[in-house]
C-alpha cells in the first residue's frame, strides 16, 4: 500500500500514528505529495482524488481509500478490527462522535492557517479566521474536562486529539493552550512517551 504523505500535514499524523500503533507500518511506502490550496495539482486530481488532499492510501490494486478517517478504520480492520475504533456499543459511537469534533477542530484550525498565512493579505477576513479558530479552541475547552478520554483506553479520538495539539503547537505556537488547559498538556506530556507519537512530531516550521 502507498499513502499520500507530508509530515506538516495532521490528517496524515493521524493516519501514521494508527499505522504504527497497529503493526501495519511496513507494509505501506510514504509517499510525498504536494497539494496546496489555491494551486491545481492535475496529476493529483486526477489519478488519487478529485478533492485534492492528502492523506490517500492507495491499494495495491490501485484502488483508493480516504479520507484519513475512513483510512483508520481500513487499516483497524486489517488488524483485526476493534483496536483503535470501538467495534461495538455505545462506546464506539461515543469515540466516533468524540473523533467527528477533534476532525472538525482541525478543519477549522487549517482553514485558520490557510486565511492568515497562505491567503493574499488584501483579502484576509478577520472575522471568519476568528470564527474558525474560536470553534477549535471551545474544543480544546471541551476535551480538557473529559477525564475519560485524557486517562481512557488509546482510541481514535486519543490520536485526534494528539494531532489537534501538536498541530496547536506547530502552526499556532503562541496560543497559549498549555496555559489555558492543564490537563490538555499532562495528557500531551504522556501521549509523547509513546514512540507513535514522538516520532511524528511535525518539523519545527
Ligand atoms: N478530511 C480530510 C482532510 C484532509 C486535508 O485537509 N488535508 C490537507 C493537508 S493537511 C490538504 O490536503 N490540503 C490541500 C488542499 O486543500 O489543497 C482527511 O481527514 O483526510
């Protein structure tokens, strides 16, 4: 298998966290893409996706599958299922839903990057940036008083969660969500000791 990759990318973080976490690593080849919003990528379009965004794990038959949430369940269920997504119950929508805000926290906060730093300054608009990046922050609000997910099981919405944060430190270093959530940072401090996780730290921007 071959996955679309860039090391600055979350979605793609994620996708590699699970890998390792299960035991799939080797069996898929990075490879690196480029796609930028705001610049056609034909090739791209084309052959992976027609949406133009990576991650996008391409099977040995050519066939594809994505986005980086469906890409966790494929490879869960190659493991064997029920490892990082719940197979059953109440718990496995609960993890689902937890995973639907942390993926739409990172939504936001890379529409956030893309106004303030790749969008032509003349046309920034403040006030959706601020709209954006408040809907990721209330999230990290939101995480920091669930003790279940902080101390719980490693799932899904863990790595999320991981990825929305390194992402925070990566893209918005001074925005202060160490200060602000305490027991975002403690949660972060142990996640890091996983070697899944420290390995994909994005590179210094
Ligand atoms: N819902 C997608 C989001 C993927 C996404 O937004 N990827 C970004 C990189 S972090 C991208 O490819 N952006 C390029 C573009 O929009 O042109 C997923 O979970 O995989």
């Amino acid at each position: 298998m071959k996955l679309t990759f860039s090391p600055a990318s979350p979605f793609a973080r994620k996708v590699r966290i699970a890998a390792i976490e299960l035991g799939l690593i080797d069996k898929i080849e990075f490879v690196p893409a480029t796609v930028v919003p705001g610049q056609a990528n034909d090739e791209y379009s084309r052959d992976i996706s027609p949406l133009k965004k990576l991650p996008v794990l391409i099977l040995d038959d050519g066939s594809t599958v994505l986005d980086s949430y469906v890409i966790v369940e494929y490879l869960d269920e190659l493991a064997g299922g029920g490892k990082l997504i719940p197979a059953s119950g109440p718990t496995r929508w609960r993890v689902k839903t937890d995973h639907s805000i942390l993926q739409g926290m990172l939504d936001s906060m890379l529409l956030c990057r893309y106004e303030r730093m790749v969008r032509p300054k003349e046309l920034h608009w403040s006030a959706w940036a601020d709209d954006h990046w408040q809907r990721a922050w209330n999230g990290m609000a939101m995480f920091e008083g669930r003790q279940d997910v902080l101390s719980g099981p490693f799932t899904i919405a863990q790595i999320g969660l991981v990825c929305v944060l390194g992402y925070a430190d990566f893209r918005f270093a001074d925005c202060g969500w160490r200060k602000s959530f305490p027991k975002l940072d403690a949660f972060h401090q142990k996640m890091l000791q996983r070697d899944s996780v420290k390995i994909s730290v994005p590179p210094a921007a």
